[in-house]
C-alpha cells in the first residue's frame, strides 16, 4: 500500500480531512504539509496561488521575513527556557543531611532538611552532606587484616620493641561548612591524625602494656587525642570510636615472643598457685597465734585472779586469826587435812577399840559416793568401827593374804598405836 494512496487511513474513500468514518491512523503526508504550512506562516512564506503562478518569480520566491511573529516565538523558546531554568534551582534535602548553598563559588548559607529553592546555576550551587552517616578508615591494613599495610602499622614502643597495630576509626560530620572549605582532604586528615596519636600513644607505653592488658586504655587515649588534632584543624569531625583490630610483635619475631610470653604465663601461674598457698597457710597461722595469745591472756588474767584471791583471802584469815589463833588454827588445820584427805585413797579408822576389822569394799563405797556427788567422809566415827579387832590401815583393795600380810599388819598397827598415844 503506498502511502500516496487517499484510502490509506480512511475507511470511507473520502478526503481525510473531511468528515467520514476516520478509524485508522493519519495521513502522514498531510501531516507534513501542514507542518510545512505552519513554517512557512511562522516566517511570513507565501503559499502561492492555485495553478503555480504566484507572482513575477513564481512558487520561487523567497518568503518575507515577518519580524512580529518571529519575536514571539523566540519570546516563547525564551519563556520556556527561564521556566526550566529557574525550575533547576529546586532540590531537596533529606533528615540525615544539611544542603550547602555556593554563590560563585563561595559559602552562602546552610539549609535544613526540605524542599529548597536556590538562585540556578551558574549563580548558585548547592552540595548535599551527610551527617548522620558513619564513616570508617583503616590504618595500617586495607579491607582485611591479612592485607597489611606495614608503613602505618609498624610502630615503637617505650621499651624500643616494634609492634604491628591495626585499628579503624569510625567518625562522623558535626559541622558541613568546616568539612567541606577547612581541609581540602578531611578523610585523609582522620587517617594522619590518627596514625599520629596512636604512634604517640604507643612511643609512651610497654610493649606488653599495648599488647595485652592496656589495649583498651590505648584505643581510649587515642580516640581523645584524634578528636582534639582535628578540632584544632577545625576539620567539623566527630571522632565516634576507635577500635584495635589487631596488635602483635612482628612476623619475624613471632616465634621468639610466643616462647617468651609462655615463660611469663608459667611465672603467673607459679606465682598465683604460691599466693594461694600463703594465703591457705598463713591465716591459719595467724588464727593459731590469735588463740595463744588468747589462752595466754585467759591464763594470765586467771593466774592474777586467783593471786589476788588468796591474797585477799590471806588477808581476811590474818584478820580472823589475829582475833581468835586458836580457833583459827584449829580450823585451819581441819580445813586442810579435809582437803588432804578426800583425795586420798585410804581411810584411817580409830585403832584404840578391840575388835576384828570388819573389811568393806571401801573403793566401791567410795566411787560409789564420788558419783553420786557426796565428798567422801574422812570422820574416824562414821566409818564402820569394829567391835573386837585390832584396828589397821585398810586399803582400797583388800591386802593379800601371803607371809608378808601379817609383818605389815603389825608394822601398821604399831604404827597407829603410837599415834593414837601422842
């Protein structure tokens, strides 16, 4: 079908300008004709009249340039132009963000979050920062720990050692304007004036002090002295935290410190199981000089005591004798012999009256009397006294009927005889 072709688009045959039943699409070279048309008109061409004939030089003629219509299609490029224009000033500034304004260049103001509006290009610009988000460097590896970058982590101790530390910082912005026009490499200002803290931190301290015990402590420090390097450099950074990755002697030194460190845990755990040790012993040593030293007070205040006791008794007894000796004497002298006698085993009896001495078993009449809490009585009228023996001195236990019975019977009678005669 060629396009030249009046039913291309019509159903009904007829012009496709006209009325009819248009159910396909247009005529394109109608379309072009009246583009062609609208031009022409625009620049003030003559269509020409009906035949070709048109004038002295015909159809080719140059058209009149119409100064009246051109102006206002150019006013309405230009009018369109100024709206897309002043429509690219607009932007939008999120919560986490602060929207920096440039006039020629130079800082103009900073906007809150919203919808802004600034004088376009190229009078102003803006820059977007953010200031919510954390960033993060790595000093002295990339990426990985394994990835290692030895001219930032290598650093000297106090104790001249050399030690590999690895550590990151994480910051944030407080402050768009100084980031952005203070420093014209901020990121790069973390990085040195973290390296430079650490290795001054480091210069300062043991190699087992970073190593183990004072690796918190460090990464403390350094985070202080980070953030008060940029404050002087007025970067508009807040340092967040500073974290230690990784701190270990060097590679090739590895072996050797790995030996030496095992020597120090075995001098630890030797020392700590002596400590246990003197704290098992000596508290126990401490409580048996505390109880000596308290039996000994105990005995020293009983032996003081009882002193001043008899003293005191002593005293009262010379004040009672000096009013009554005899009486005094005497029962002085049967306090004492009752005190002597009831601890004795033996029983004497009278030995003046005749008789047989009827043998009792005194020791069982005597543990008998100590059980039941009765001092044992050493009155010669209360034991049992015979009728027609001889008195002796019995012993607890019956003596032995054997040849030398009756030589210490006669000697012990003899003996009674001539006491009771005094």
């Amino acid at each position: 079908m060629s396009l030249n072709d009046p039913k291309w688009g019509n159903r009904g045959g007829g012009d496709n300008r006209g009325g009819g039943d248009n159910q396909g699409p247009p005529d394109l070279e109608e379309l072009w004709r009246d583009f062609n048309r609208r031009l022409s008109g625009m620049f003030g061409r003559n269509s020409g009249r009906p035949g070709g004939t048109g004038g002295g030089d015909g159809g080719n003629r140059l058209p009149e340039f119409n100064f009246r219509q051109f102006g206002g299609g150019i006013g309405l490029i230009a009018a369109f132009g100024a709206v897309v224009w002043l429509a690219s000033g607009f932007y939008i500034v999120d919560a986490s963000q602060r929207g920096i304004v440039l006039q020629f260049g130079r800082f103009l103001e900073a906007t809150e979050p919203g919808l802004r509006w600034r004088v376009p290009y190229p009078i102003q610009t803006h820059e977007l920062v953010n200031l919510t988000g954390v960033r993060t460097v790595e000093i002295g590896y990339r990426g990985s720990e394994r990835n290692k970058v030895l001219k930032e982590a290598l650093m000297l101790t106090d104790d001249e050692n050399i030690v590999n530390i690895q550590f990151a910082v994480q910051y944030i912005l407080k402050d768009p304007q100084q980031y952005l026009f203070n420093n014209r490499g901020a990121d790069d200002s973390v990085i040195q004036a973290a390296e430079t803290a650490v290795r001054e931190i480091v210069g300062k301290s043991k190699m087992d002090f970073v190593l183990y015990e004072g690796r918190e402590q460090v990464a403390a420090n350094a985070q202080k002295l980070t953030q008060e390097i940029l404050d002087r450099y007025a970067t508009g950074i807040q340092v967040s935290k500073v974290t230690m990755q990784n701190a270990q002697p060097p590679e090739q030194v590895q072996a050797a410190f790995d030996d030496a460190v095992k020597a120090g845990q075995d001098r630890e755990r030797q020392k700590n199981e002596g400590q246990a040790y003197a704290n098992d012993v000596i508290p126990r040593a401490r409580g048996a000089a505390s109880r000596l030293l308290e039996e000994a007070d105990a005995y020293k205040g009983k032996v003081v005591a009882q002193a001043e006791g008899d003293a005191s008794r002593f005293k009262q007894i010379l004040t009672e004798y000096a009013k009554a000796p005899e009486v005094t004497r005497q029962r002085m002298y049967i306090d004492t012999m009752q005190q002597v006698l009831s601890n004795t085993s033996k029983v004497m009896v009278d030995a003046k009256g005749s008789g047989n001495l009827l043998y009792l078993p005194l020791d069982k009449l005597m543990q008998v009397t100590a059980a039941a809490g009765v001092p044992p009585s050493t009155d010669p009228t209360q034991v049992a006294r015979p009728s027609s023996t001889p008195a002796t001195e019995s012993a607890v236990t019956p003596p032995r009927v054997d040849a030398l019975s009756g030589e210490a019977r006669t000697r012990e009678s003899t003996r009674n005889r001539d006491r009771g005669e005094r």
